[in-house]
C-alpha cells in the first residue's frame, strides 16, 4: 500500500472511528458527515506536499476545491462566528459563492482527469456522464445526484488511475459523499 492510499484509507477509518466510538457511547451511529470538509483538507494538504513536483496543477486545484468546500460549510462557520454573524452568512450569498467556487474548481479537476482518461482510448468517452450528472445536480442541488457523479468519478479513479497517485483523492471523494448520503438517508 503506497502512502497515499494510506492517507486516504486514513482519513475515512478516523471518521468511522469516531462514528463507532459515538455508537458506543451513545448507541446509535452517527457518522460525523460535517467532518468530511476537514478530512478532505488535510488529505489534500498532504498530497500537495508530496506530489508538489510532479503534479503541482492536479493537487493544487485538489487543495483550492477543499479549501471552498470548507468554506461553504455551514459548520465550518458556526464554530468561528456568533449567531448572529451565521445567520447572516446562512441567509446571504457567501456561502453560495463559495459552493459555486468548489463546483467550478471540481468540473475542472473532473475535465482534467476525463481528458486523459479519453484520450488515450475513445471508447471510454461514456465517462462524460459524470461531470454532465454533477453539472445538473448543483443547479436545484440535488444530493444524490451529486453523490452518484462524485462515485462515479472514484470508480473511474479506481479503474484508470489518471494522474497516479493522486487519484485517489476522487476515491476519497467519492468515500466521503457516499457515507454523508448513507447517513441522511438513514
């Protein structure tokens, strides 16, 4: 298991402890989905550090995407700022610049990884559903359209490996949405 499969494999067994540790206190399981920002962050920190020389564009839009993704949550925001400063933002249009931003920068990354996915065999072109699916969830913002675009990209991730190793960033992705979408579904 290369370091980056252990940083991802990681992250998402952190948030499962801590939802197992919750069980057994509490005894019901509550996977902590308002967490996944942060996890994603600082999965993404590190494989900046590590794959800076070699794919400095690819993990750099990695890291700006989890960098708008925290930015846009709510409760990013409401351990920082008081209630009344929240509500501002909840009902503002902050949070929603910062959605849009994620949303453009993770259809770059999508195009960037498709792009070279595509290329090299054409045949392989029917994974353009997946930005076209993510596209027209975040119109109404539709959850599970989201999360079926984001795991559809963690299965392509997992089978053609663009950009090796930092695919598996989309396998986080794609982990991370899938257990938030579990979880509200529950």
């Amino acid at each position: 298991m290369i370091r980056e499969e252990r940083a991802v494999l990681l992250g998402v067994l952190t948030l499962i402890g801590f939802a197992f540790l919750v069980f057994l206190e509490f005894g019901s399981f509550i996977y902590p989905f308002p967490l996944n920002e942060v996890v994603f962050l600082i999965v993404s920190i590190q494989f900046f550090i590590w794959n800076q020389k070699q794919f400095r564009l690819i993990t750099g839009l990695f890291l700006c995407s989890a960098l708008s993704a925290l930015m846009a949550s709510e409760f990013f925001w409401s351990l920082f700022v008081d209630q009344e400063t929240w509500e501002f933002l909840y009902h503002g249009i902050c949070l929603d610049i910062f959605k849009l931003m994620n949303l453009a920068i993770t259809l770059i990354l999508i195009f960037f990884s498709l792009r070279t996915v595509i290329s090299n065999v054409y045949s392989r072109s029917w994974t353009l559903i997946i930005p076209l699916t993510l596209f027209i969830s975040s119109a109404p913002y539709n959850p599970i359209l989201e999360t079926i675009a984001y795991v559809g990209m963690g299965i392509v991730a997992i089978i053609w490996k663009p950009f090796a190793p930092t695919h598996q960033l989309w396998v986080l992705l794609a982990g991370l949405y899938a257990m938030k979408l579990a979880m509200l579904l529950i």
